[in-house]
C-alpha cells in the first residue's frame, strides 16, 4: 500500500525524541513526516525538559531567601544552649531579648563584620577603651601597687593583685583572655581598641591612670573587665555603674547617664551571651552603683566595670577557666558595647 497512512507513533519508528534531541536524520527513518510534525515532536520533547529545568532553577532560587532564616536559628542557638540555667529576665529597663542580639553568635559574628566592606562596619571611627582589671605581675610588685593614688576627694591603693579561683587561676590572666577576644570582635566591626594594658608592661597600671588613658583616647566607651571575689555561695555576673562624684579630682556628673544606659546594655548582652545569671550576693538586678573606685571617679567618657562571675564560687568558677565561656562573655561584652555605640540596643 503506498499510501499507507503515516502514524509518527507506529510501532516501528524510534522514539521521537531520540532524533529531535540529537538530530538524527529524518529521511531514512520518518521520511514521511512534515516539517510541522517534527517541529510538534521537538516542542513537546522540549517542553518537560524545559520545565524540569525550570524547577530545579526555582528550587536554588527558592532556597536563597530562606538562608536568613536559617542563620537567625543558628544565631539564637548559643543564647537558647546557653542556658540550663537561663538567668531571669532582668526587670529594669531594656529587658534582654536575645534573638534582637546584633551579633549574638560567637563563631559567627567577627567572620560576618570582616567580610564587609570597611564602610559598612557599624562602629567605624569609633574608639574603645577595654581596661583588663589588674596584671597577672602585680603580685612580684607589691611596693608599687600599694602606694596611693589620688582617686578623687581620697586616696586608695594604685592597684590590686585581685583574686583567684580556688584552683589558682588568676583573675587578671582571666580579665586579659577576655578583652584580647573582645578586641578581636570590635575590631572586626571596625573600632580602634584601646587597651589600658596588655600584658605589656611588669604591674599596674595605677587606677588614676588606666582612667587617664580613656580620657586621653576620647574614648566613646570604656568596659573594666573583672571577675569577682565573692562569698562562695554566691554566684553570677554583675555589672558597676559611676555614683554621681564630685569631688577633687573626680566629676562623674556628665558620665552618668550614658554609663547608666552603656551599663544597662552590657548586662543585657552579657547575660543574652553567656545565659549567666545576674549576681546572687551583690548589687540589684544585675547592677551595682559605686563611688569608690577610681577608674571610674576620674572617667570623663562613659565608663563601666563587668564583674563577669564570682571565681570563688565553684560553677562560676567552671565557667570562667572554660576558654568556650570566656569568648562568649567577650562576644556579650562586644554586643553590649557596639548595641550602645550604634544606639541599636534593646
Ligand atoms: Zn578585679
């Protein structure tokens, strides 16, 4: 029959597909078909390829936006981990919300600031004082430590050796770990860090003047890193605010109010950071309220001292010899200091 009625679907003939996807030739095999039955066969052969591509597009796409999503839950994660023992909710002003933490996440956080262009680092042209309470020399130094030193209106000793925790670990090797990581983050959001010292120099320096140097920095902020010595029953971090001195050398009056509102941030990032509690044995609320101490007495910049735990207390103590802890609490430290710098705090 030579008109046999064409079927491009006959049992004979290949797959269509096979030639329209390589470019077989027609002529041997499908002779009779018209141009506008192969363009037919190469539509609808390309048709689902086309789609199945376009799925498989939408499925990257897609998967773009929800990677925020994804870094906010791993974000939240070390404030939720951090915390068996979540302190209660501080209940004066700007009460900690930690998913808000600008930069919460410990591991995260200096990688993300350093990766961004110089301009966008949001502390950019600000000055930091970090002040490491004490000098893990000032013990072999005693002679000079315990001169006085004029503190405003009275005098108290240049320095102190500060404490221990019962297994001997120092607490100025403590202060120093803490603010070189703290460093490290403020830096990566664009600060110029000032140290009062550094392990740099054999003891002090003198409470007069680790005040000096953040006056001399026109610092934006300075934090006085410490840990406590405290009852042993006692346990938790606590933050020291200026007391309105007036007096010789010392005039808190205008660093008051923003070391009131620097204070209230860094406990609330601190305690977001490290899920420590607020002080079971001092001050109210996580906050304490000083005239006695020179470092703050004679700031002329907004200035707070963190006692970060009391290491005599056998759990704080754990946390603060525990290198994993301590660069929270200098990630909490940095929150706290770069949410009151950006004025972006809770
Ligand atoms: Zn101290």
């Amino acid at each position: 029959m030579p008109l046999t009625p064409e079927t491009p679907d006959s049992s004979d003939t290949p797959e269509p597909d096979d030639d329209a996807l390589f470019g077989a030739p027609y002529g041997e095999l499908r002779p009779r078909r018209s141009p506008t039955a192969r363009l037919l066969i190469a539509l609808a052969v390309l048709a689902p390829t086309c789609f199945a591509g376009w799925l498989g597009w939408q499925a990257v796409a897609g998967g773009a936006p929800a990677t925020p999503a994804a870094a906010a839950t791993t974000q939240a994660a070390p404030v939720t981990r951090a915390d068996p023992a979540t302190p209660a909710t501080p209940p004066t002003e700007a009460p900690p919300t930690p998913q808000s933490a600008p930069t919460p996440h410990p591991t995260t956080a200096a990688p993300t600031a350093a990766g961004r262009a110089p301009a966008d680092r949001p502390l950019k042209g600000r000055t930091v004082v970090l002040d490491p309470g004490h000098n893990p020399g000032n013990g072999a130094h005693t002679a000079q430590i315990n001169r006085t030193v004029d503190i405003g209106g009275s005098r108290k000793e240049c320095d102190t050796t500060g404490t221990e925790t019962d297994a001997g670990y120092p607490e100025a090797s403590f202060t120093l770990d803490v603010a070189r990581r703290a460093r490290k983050i403020l830096q990566a959001e664009g600060a110029k860090v000032v140290f009062t010292q550094d392990g740099d120099r054999p003891w002090g320096p003198c409470v007069d003047e680790r005040a000096e140097i953040g006056n001399r920095a026109h610092a934006d902020a300075a934090v006085s890193v410490h840990g406590d010595g405290g009852p042993a029953a006692g346990h938790g971090f606590h933050v020291i605010l200026p007391a309105r001195v007036v007096s010789g050398k010392a005039d808190t009056a205008s660093i008051t109010d923003p070391s009131r509102r620097l204070g209230l941030q860094l406990r609330n990032s601190f305690a977001a950071a490290t899920g420590e509690p607020l002080s079971s044995y001092l001050g109210q609320d996580g906050i304490d309220v000083r005239g006695d101490l020179g470092g703050l007495n004679l700031s002329r910049v907004p200035k707070v001292f963190i006692e970060c735990g009391n290491m005599r207390n056998a759990t704080d103590a754990r946390h603060m010899t525990d290198p994993r802890w301590r660069q929270r609490a200098a990630q909490g430290i940095a929150d706290g200091l770069t949410a009151f710098l950006t004025g972006k705090g809770r």
